[in-house]
C-alpha cells in the first residue's frame, strides 16, 4: 500500500545546516528567509553522519533537536534522512570492509559518497543503530513528516562479501549449478563452472560476455540495494510505523531519461511513496525544451506508475543551474516555475530544491541553490522561487486528484539491461530508451495520460498497450498479454521483440506470441544510420531507419510492404485480430510521421481523444489531472517566446491561479508561462 499525500503539496529544499553550525546567525537567517519563500518542507540530515556521530559511538545530536525544534516552529515539516549516503571517515578508517572494491577488484580509498558497501554487516549494523537512535529521539516530534532512506542509492561492489552474497543469491536461485550452467549457456567457449566458488562478478579484467551472468549480477544489485533499504527502515517501522519512507530515484543521461543502474520497478514496490530527483538539460542548443519536457515526462509518468498512481514527490531539482553538468547553463526566467509545476502536472504532490542554501566550499559550492553566496533575498532566483510556491499553495486543491490513463507503453529495465548487454543489433542504433519514448511523445503530445509500465504491473485497465522493442520478454509476461488482448485490448508491438527469455536464452520461435501477432519474423536487418527503408502504410509511404525485418504473415494482415531495399515486398506494418482484441506490430523503426499517423488511426478505432481543443496554431503542453469533481488542465509554454491560445468551451474555464472564471478564447502565454484551469466534470 502506497502512502497517499492527499492534503498538501509539500514545497522546499535539502537543507543541511549541519555545514553552517559555526554561523548561527546564518541559520537565523535561514528560518528567517524560507518565510520569504513560502516554503512548508525541508529535507534534513541527508549527510550528516560525521556531525551526529563525530566518533564512534559519541552523539551530538543537539544541533538536529534544536533545527527540528525550529521547523516545528516556523510551521515546516521534516522529511528526515537516515545519512547513510556519506560515511565519516572514522567508520572507513576502522573498518574497511564497509568500502567497495571496484569491478576491477581494487578498494577504493574513503572518500566522495554513496559508496558502501551494501552487503557489509559492519555498515548495516552501524547505519541500523543510528536510524534506531534517530526514531527513538524524534518518534514524536511534530516536524517529523517523512523519512527519506540515505541518498541516491546507486553503484555496485564487487569485495568478497559481495560475491559470496552473490553466489546464495544464484544458489536460491538456480538450485544447482548444473542448471545455471544449462541456463547460462556456459558450454560456449569452455565456460561451464564446476563450483560456485568459480563464479565472480563480472569484470573487465574478467568475465564480461556471459550475457546471462551480466543480467543477474545486475539483478543481484537491485536486490541487495533493496535489502540494505530494508535494512534501514526496519528501527524506522518498528518505532514510527505511521510515518512513510521514501528514498530519492534518479533520472538518467541524455537530456532525461531513467537511471539504468537499478531497477526501480522492484524497488518501488517496497517503498511507501516514490520520489525522484530531476536534472534535466534545459536550453540546450541541440535539443528543443520540448524535447526536453517530453523526456522529463515519460520519467516522472514512468515513477508515477511505479508508486500505484499516487501523487508522488519531485525531491530534488534545481532553482538555477547544475554545476556539474557540461554547460551549467541558468534556468530562464519563468523555467524553475515550469518545471515545478510541470512536475506537479505529472502528478507530483510535493516540489523541492538541491540545496536551500549554496555551499561556501567543496564540490557543490557553484550548484544552484534557493540561497546565494550573498545571502539575499531579492535575488531573481529566490523571488522565483517565492513565487512558485505561492503558486503551489493556490495549487493545493489538486493534491488529491489522480492521472487515469487509458494508453500505457511498457519500459522495463531487464529488458534494457538484457538488450544493451547483447551483441548484436549495431551498438549505436539500439536506442531502446528513445523508442520507448518517441512512441510515448505522441500521446503526451496530444495531452492524453500515459502510464508507463514495467513487466510488473497489471495491464487489465488500459485499452491501448505499447511494447516497443520487447527484446527480453518473460513467458509470464507474454501470458500477460495475451490475456489483455483476449479481453479486448489493442497491443502494439515492434521489431526486435521476444528474442530472449529471463536468462538471455534465444527463443527461436513462440506459439503464443507468434499467434498472437500472427506473424513469423525470419531475418532482421539492420541499416547504417545515413539509410532508409521505406514502406507504405494505408497507401502513404514512409521512411523507416536502422531496424527493418523480413516477416512472413501466418493470421495476420499486412497493412503495407517494404519498397525497397532487401525485404522490398515483404509486409513492414501487421494487424491481427486475436480474440475480442487486436495486435498491430511494426517489423521496421519507423520515422515520427508514420507514428503519428498510425496512432492518430488507433485513437479513432478505440474513440479515445484528447478532451481539450487548442484551436491556434501555437503549440503548448497539456497535461491533466481529475478528481470525482473537476478536472484540471495544464496548459504549458516551453518556449521562449509570447503565445496566444484558443480553447474550445471557453465559457466554462476557471482559472485556479487567478481565482476566477476566465473567457478561454484568448489566452496569453509569456515565455516559459503555464494556466491551469479547472472544469467541473
Ligand atoms: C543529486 C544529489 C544531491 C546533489 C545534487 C546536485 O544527485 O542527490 O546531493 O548532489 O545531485 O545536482
């Protein structure tokens, strides 16, 4: 069961007084200033374990009691962290095990952050006792609102520990080590193992080719990050189960994507609300803030859906720039407001900033924060800041509506890890995250709610279900959809789809999927990036790049061939009917016109439609949120230019920020604006 925040938006920062505690006056400051920002949250203690715990087992927790007290005062609620993320160098000094050793089995020094070891007893025990310290200390502090579980939990270790911890994993896992070698396919190149102690982690001084061993040690990563997650909240639920727990996900690279490194559809089933911290590269010369907007998007859709459709929170992003990125470019004005409330039209219940207030040394000191190295309050960052969260306080009706969606699209992260391990397919034109998220971009860009879903969730609600590029497809998985489509349910899939199962075993040939799309694929072949294949769709032709294949139809329909190169002639675009539903599957990459052509086709066939009519030629971002009530429209500019906006309906619009009705027949977007208007159901 989610936790459900359902009276509030919470808005905020990271605050981490415990680098000011030898300027009081600074901290005075602090309280004094986030009135100012009308602020109601703050994160605290995500890394304050040195200042807690000077050496082992001497506590300083004064400095945290009286920051609470003062939150509890100044009407701000705490999420507290457990500050796992950054060991001080007395525990590392001590005991040594609690550091990782790299893939290429060196012990890294102490030093940075967020890597311990996540199997050391040593480090669970340490981390379990303060959190139990933290819980019996503030269980009834009224600031206390949320915990937040260390930091960005993220990388591997490869120390003995860790392996053998590895090894029972297999062990529970394969039973004997005569059928991991049968499922690991070991007999190529001499690789079968004739004892568990033989199998290590895989190493670029090592092994790195055994595909299935690659999968699950990455398998294995999830599941200890998860147990030393456990680990951490057990005291926590013991002394405080009312209070929720969450942990910070991230998003990944370019322009934004999700983080690969854990699969959070496994993680979020254990935490109690998901959050996720957001870096997107906005203003980027090589990509429009469309573009942008439409990948930050699909990541926090992607994490909404993890967390049961509950509002989740955006935990951390920047008032201003990112000092570690390549360009720390500046948020336009008018882009921190949009972000937040981009975020919130997604369906965030809660915005707040890494950090409140810029470091004076370190890593971070040119990081974009609330508060300037000039300590003001009438900076431009922070009058913005000010203003977003008025604007989020008149927002906060909306905290307890919800996105339903009609359309989900499938992004899995075995199926991500599986086919980037592979050989095979050209190493630069895999692409699967942008695939996923072109064929995401149509439906977000008509303003219909999209869940994306992993292998994990139930697929019985929606009436459109898109798989691009199922590399990796579970038995149990292609059940799942099957059942879907016996229930009337359009499943659209693509190319390079159920090649491989759980363990990275080639499929050959599959009477349920194949029956399902009623096709047999022979050959794939892939194009160099500056080619083309085109084929025709409906009588229209289109171009289709890098994947194309060779399909011979058993019950399916060919609704358009190749026009050229080898497979000229051979069906490019398949419907079968299956049941009460139907499967259409696209043997090519097919460009963005096809795309929208195509699903502008599914739309009319299942009478699904955007419920908001732009009739000007300007184009904005809509996103939705509804309760039994009302539903409520984000209307959003990612340009830097003025637009004017004409809806349909446009006496019956009331504009939530403005507090009143609004004639819809000419709205006036500045750059980087939003309206959000609400209409009764
Ligand atoms: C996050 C991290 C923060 C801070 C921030 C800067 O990934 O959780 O502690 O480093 O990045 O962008």
């Amino acid at each position: 069961m989610k936790f459900e925040m359902k009276d509030r938006i919470i808005y905020g920062a990271d605050y981490n007084p415990d680098q000011w505690l030898d300027y009081p006056e600074i901290i005075t400051d602090d309280f004094r200033m986030m009135k100012l920002a009308n602020t109601n949250t703050f994160t605290l203690n995500i890394f304050g374990w040195s200042a807690l715990e000077p050496s082992e087992g001497v506590y300083t927790f004064d400095w945290l009691d009286d920051i609470m007290d003062r939150m509890a005062e100044a009407d701000q609620k705490v999420i507290l962290s457990t500050p796992s993320g950054a060991k001080p160098a007395w525990l590392s000094e001590k005991y040594p095990e609690i550091r990782r050793v790299n893939e290429r089995r060196e012990k890294e020094l102490h030093g940075l952050r967020h890597n311990h070891c996540f199997t050391s007893p040593v480090y669970r025990k340490k981390v379990s006792q303060l959190n139990r310290l933290l819980a019996e200390r503030y269980q009834e502090h009224p600031a206390l609102y949320m915990w937040h579980i260390s930091n960005e939990f993220s990388g591997e270790c490869h120390c003995d520990l860790c392996q053998d911890a590895f090894r029972d994993w297999l062990k529970e896992k394969y039973g004997t080590l005569d059928n991991l070698n049968k499922q690991w396919w070991t007999s190529f190149w001499s690789h079968k193992f004739s004892s568990w102690e033989q199998i290590e982690s895989p190493s670029s001084i090592g092994e790195s080719q055994l595909h299935a061993l690659t999968i699950d040690w990455s398998r294995f990563v999830t599941h200890q990050t998860i147990d030393f997650y456990q680990n951490e909240v057990e005291p926590l639920k013991e002394l405080t189960p009312e209070i929720p727990s969450t942990t910070n996900f991230m998003g990944g690279f370019p322009l934004m994507a999700p983080f690969e490194g854990l699969d959070y559809g496994k993680f979020a089933e254990v935490v109690d609300i998901v959050s996720w911290d957001a870096y997107p590269e906005w203003h980027n010369p090589n990509s429009s803030d469309f573009d942008v907007a439409y990948r930050t998007s699909f990541v926090s859709d992607l994490y909404r859906t993890l967390n049961d459709n509950n509002p989740y929170i955006l935990m951390e992003c920047t008032p201003s720039n990112v000092n570690w990125q390549n360009v720390a470019k500046l948020k336009k004005p008018g882009m921190n407001e949009l972000q937040g409330v981009h975020s919130v039209a997604h369906g965030a219940n809660g915005v707040l900033y890494f950090q409140w207030r810029k470091s004076k040394g370190s890593a971070e000191k040119f990081h974009g924060a609330v508060v300037s190295h000039d300590n003001r309050d009438d900076t431009r960052v922070f009058k913005e800041v000010s203003e977003l969260g008025a604007s989020l306080d008149k927002l906060k009706e909306l905290s307890d509506t919800r996105k339903p969606a009609k359309v989900a699209v499938i992004y899995d992260w075995e199926n991500l890890w599986a086919f980037n391990d592979s050989q095979g397919y050209g190493e630069k034109t895999k692409k699967y995250v942008e695939t996923v998220q072109e064929h995401y971009k149509y439906f977000w860009d008509k303003g219909i709610t999209v869940d994306v879903c992993t292998y994990n969730q139930d697929l019985s609600d929606y009436e459109i279900v898109i798989g691009p590029m199922l590399y990796l497809l579970p038995n149990e998985m292609v059940e799942k959809i099957e059942t879907f489509v016996e229930n009337g349910g359009i499943f659209v899939t693509t190319y390079i789809s159920n090649i491989v199962n759980e363990t990275d075993l080639v499929k050959g040939s599959d009477p349920i999927f194949d029956t399902l799309t009623g096709v047999r694929i022979e050959e794939i072949d892939s194009i160099y990036p500056e080619e083309n294949v085109h084929f025709t769709y409906k009588n229209k032709e289109y171009a289709g790049k890098e994947f194309y294949e060779s399909v011979y139809l058993t019950n399916g329909t060919s609704l358009g061939e190749f026009k050229d190169q080898m497979f000229k002639g051979s069906p490019a675009i398949i419907r079968n009917d299956y049941s009460k539903g139907r499967v259409y599957y696209m043997a090519v990459r097919a460009d963005e016109n096809f795309l929208n052509d195509f699903y502008d086709d599914l739309l009319v066939e299942k009478g699904i439609q955007s419920d908001i009519e732009i009739l000007s030629e300007d184009k904005v971002v809509i996103q939705t949120r509804e309760n039994n009530q009302f539903r409520y429209y984000f209307i959003m500019n990612f340009e830097d230019k003025k637009k004017s906006i004409e809806l349909t309906d446009f006496e019956e619009y009331y504009s939530v920020l403005e507090g009143k009705a609004i004639q819809a027949k000419d709205i006036q977007l500045n750059a980087y604006d939003y309206i959000v208007l609400r209409k009764e159901l």
